[in-house]
C-alpha cells in the first residue's frame, strides 16, 4: 500500500487529510512539525512514498523538511501545503525541488490530482535513477561530480559535459532508462554560469495529456475546473534557470508547436490568461526513444528535434563500462550502510565477479537496487554470492564457461599484491576482449554488424576496440591493419 506521510501542526487539518487519503487508498502517517517527520522518515518500514507537509509548523517548518528530503529521501516528492500569504515561498519551495504546492483552504479534488501526479513521477523516475548528487563522488581527477566512473565512454560523457555546460545551447540526452540522464542534466546546470539559479525538472511520462500545457506554463485562476488559484508553469519557475524534460518522446503532438515557439521566442502565456511572460531558461531534455524513428513515423516534429537536438549527448549503458561496475558498487555500498544503519566493510571477489558479469538491462538503478537488498539481507561483513539475487547467480555459470587466458600484459599473473579492483579490471577486459574478437570474426570485421551482434552502438564498440588494442591483424602478413 502507498504511504503517505502527513504533516501540519493542526490537529483538525491532520484528521481530514488523513481521511481523505485513506478514502484514497493510501497508508497514512501523520506528523505534527518537520521535526518528528524527519524522524518519522528515517525510521519507517517500508519507507514513505509521498510527503505532505504544511509550510509554517513551530515545531520544525516545511522548508527545512524539504531539505532534509532532498537530500536524504531524493526519490520522494514533497507536496507543500501553503496559507494565503506565503506563496512566494512555495514557488520557493518549488525551486528548491518541491514537486508542487496547494493553497489553503485546500480543494480535495486537486489534493487527490497532484498526488497520483506525484506518485506518478516518482514511478517515472525510477526507470532513470543513478548515484545522488548528494553523495556521489568522482573516481578519478577531472571528472564531472556525480559521473562515477573510469571507463572511456563515461570520460567522453564528462569531456562533453565540461565543454558545453557553460553555452545557452539546448542539450538532449540519449540514454536508456537507468543510465542516469536525470544525473548528466544536473551537472550540466551546476557547471552553467546559471548555477545560483533553479533546475526544475519535469517527466513527460507522468503528466496527464490534458495538463501539459498547465504544468509548462502556468494558468490562471478559473482556467478550467479545478484552477482554484493562480499557479506558475515549469517554465516560469525555471526562469535565469534550467529546465529538464525527461522523456521529451511523450510530449503530445499538439504540444509540440508551443513547446517549440516557446524555445525560439522565449515567451508564453499562461492557460487562460492574456499576458506574455518573457523567460531566460537553458532546455536540457532527454530520451530513451529513437526521435529520428519517431519522426519519420510523423510522431514527432522534425523541426522541434533539430531545435532540441542541438548538441546531443549519449549515456553509455552499464553493459558497455563494466570496468565501472567495482567503484559504483563500492560507492553504494558506502551509501547503504549510512541509510540502513549497516557495517558492510566490502564485497568478496567472487560476488564482486558476478555482479560484473551480469548485463544490467536496468542499468545504474539495478545495480543500485541489487546492492541495497544485499546490505540490508547481508549475514557477514563482507557481501557475498548469497547474499545477490538468484537471476545474478545464474549470470556467475555463464560468466565461468568462458575461458580466461592469462591475466596481465604479456601473460602475466597479477599476483596476490595486486588490489581487488585492479584485478577485476583485468579479468573483464580480457573477457570483453574474447567476446568483441569473437563477434568481429564472426562478421569479418564489420564493425556494424559486429556492434549489432554484441548489443552495442557502432560508436560504443570503437571505443571499446580502441580501449582494448583490439585491431585486425592480416593473416598473409600477420602484421595489424
């Protein structure tokens, strides 16, 4: 059942939107300030799915909550809940990472609308987490904050990203769910010259097709049904900002033109309203669709993809920099020993083994998900095969019926000096050495069918080749090409 967790410092307010929720379907938890919240949330079992919280509490407010939950709880929306007179400081709260806010006295049927909009994003979400900003940490010098990672392709993400931060241009991101798209927006806005501004995000997949335009621009009051207060758009909030939408494939067609006028005249109007706001806002949008497909389809506007598509940037999936894999999953490690109150000082080499084995069709989230059971379910102080799920474990067979030649250059054993990650690294390069070899002889070296037949873009795979040494050799004279 979905909790939700309930906060206001007045008993009767406390009472009926517990009432109303429940009606709903959702588990209440009610708390009377910020304070007992933070407890509430740190504790609860299974963890909230949604806050509610009332701005102004004497017992801890809700903008301290908010930031608690940002950064603690960066999954969970916040719903703020604001009197007449302190407005202002919701759309604050909204660009401090609010998902939205409801004025008081407060209309149930918009309660119950922002909430499964809030639920509905945080499902959204899910498909594309990545390590939080708020604890990741780069793997090696010069890497953009949060990116973590070694491998070829990510530091080619990073070069991007440091080259084009600073630029008003539109980005749009490629990446399948899970790579961390959400992650690559907020670096590019952090690294802007617009860093003290808001990044507002939005997920496609989770608006309402009626609501579109409301949620990008803002109405005003008596738009339609249920407008009981004037609300800024997305767009407004974003303002000297950025503004990221994720899965921009789901845009509705007939959102499409407006969205595109907005980025070429940096104006707009609320629904309902006569008024043209002027706005300064850096777009950064991404997607897991093909947009070229989708335009050839007529599903998408081509002149609203060459205006977003100005410089593209592409998320390696984790199956293309498993070298990664050890630190990520150090790095989460370290996480959920401080979420769950856990002592797990590392992971063995043969789980270590598995889990960079494994293909990772959920990417960075399922690797994130994996490690976070297996802290939680971990017997002993170090992680181990038993403690991974059974679909990894069947992944452990198929790594150990490929054969190894020696570790190391020319042959060589690494020896027992040498560190647990170092000799991952080696043992996956070689195995990834075995497998692309295999599959460009089986091609006759056709890099295009070859990346096809391994799953990976044409791109990926050079990268890898380069990284690898891998060249094709003449046989007459044994020499490289």
């Amino acid at each position: 059942m979905t909790r939700i967790l309930v906060v206001d410092d007045e008993l009767n307010i406390r009472k009926v939107l517990s009432a109303l929720l429940q009606r709903e379907g959702y588990e209440v938890i009610t708390a009377c300030g910020g304070d007992e919240a933070k407890e509430i949330a740190r504790r609860a079992t299974p963890a909230v799915d949604a806050i509610l919280t009332d701005l102004r509490m004497p017992a801890g407010d809700g903008m301290d909550l908010l930031r608690f939950a940002t950064e603690w709880l960066p999954d969970v929306p916040v719903v703020i809940l604001t009197a007449h007179g302190t407005v202002d400081t919701a759309v604050q709260a909204l660009k401090q990472g609010a998902f939205d806010y409801l004025g008081k006295p407060f209309d149930q049927d918009e309660i119950r609308l922002v909430l499964a909009k809030a639920l509905r994003t945080r499902e959204a979400n899910a498909h594309s987490a990545h390590p939080s900003p708020a604890g990741a940490a780069s793997a090696g010098g010069g890497e953009v904050p949060g990116l973590l990672g070694r491998s070829p392709a990510l530091q080619e993400v990073s070069r991007l990203i440091r080259k084009v931060a600073a630029s008003p241009t539109t980005i749009l991101i490629h990446g399948e769910s899970g790579t961390g798209k959400e992650l690559v927006a907020t670096a590019l806005h952090r690294q802007s010259d617009r860093a003290q501004g808001p990044i507002i995000k939005l997920n496609c997949t989770a608006i309402p097709e009626a609501l579109f335009e409301s949620e990008l621009f803002g109405h005003e009051r008596g738009a339609f049904t249920g407008a009981v207060s004037s609300k800024p758009g997305r767009f407004e909030l974003a303002d000297r900002g950025t503004l990221f939408l994720d899965e921009i494939g789901e845009l509705p067609r007939e959102m499409q033109p407006k969205l595109l006028r907005v980025l070429q005249e940096r104006t707009f109007e609320r629904v309902g309203g006569l008024k043209s706001i002027a706005v300064d806002v850096r777009l950064v949008a991404a997607t897991n669709a093909d947009l070229e497909a989708m335009v050839r389809e007529g599903a998408f506007r081509e002149d609203l993809f060459y205006r977003l598509n100005v410089v593209p940037i592409r998320l390696p999936p984790l199956r293309e920099r498993r070298e990664d894999i050890p630190d990520l999953a150090d790095h989460f490690v370290k996480r959920f020993n401080k979420r769950l109150g856990r002592t797990v000082s590392g992971i063995r080499d043969d789980a270590l083994g598995i889990l960079v084995g494994h293909s990772w069709p959920g990417n960075v989230r399922e690797l994130e998900n994996v490690i976070e059971r297996a802290v939680l379910l971990a017997e002993g102080d170090r992680l181990c095969p038993q403690d991974l799920p059974r679909e990894l474990l069947a992944a452990a067979a198929t790594l150990a019926a490929i054969p190894l030649r020696a570790q190391g250059a020319g042959g060589s054993d690494p020896g027992p000096a040498a560190s647990l990650k170092d000799r991952v690294r080696e043992q996956t390069a070689q195995i990834e050495r075995d497998l692309i070899r295999q599959a460009l002889d089986d091609d006759s070296w056709n890099v295009t069918r070859a990346a096809r037949r391994l799953g990976l873009s044409r791109k990926g795979l050079q990268l890898k080749m380069k990284e690898l040494g891998l060249r094709r050799e003449r046989p007459e004279a044994g020499g490289p090409v």
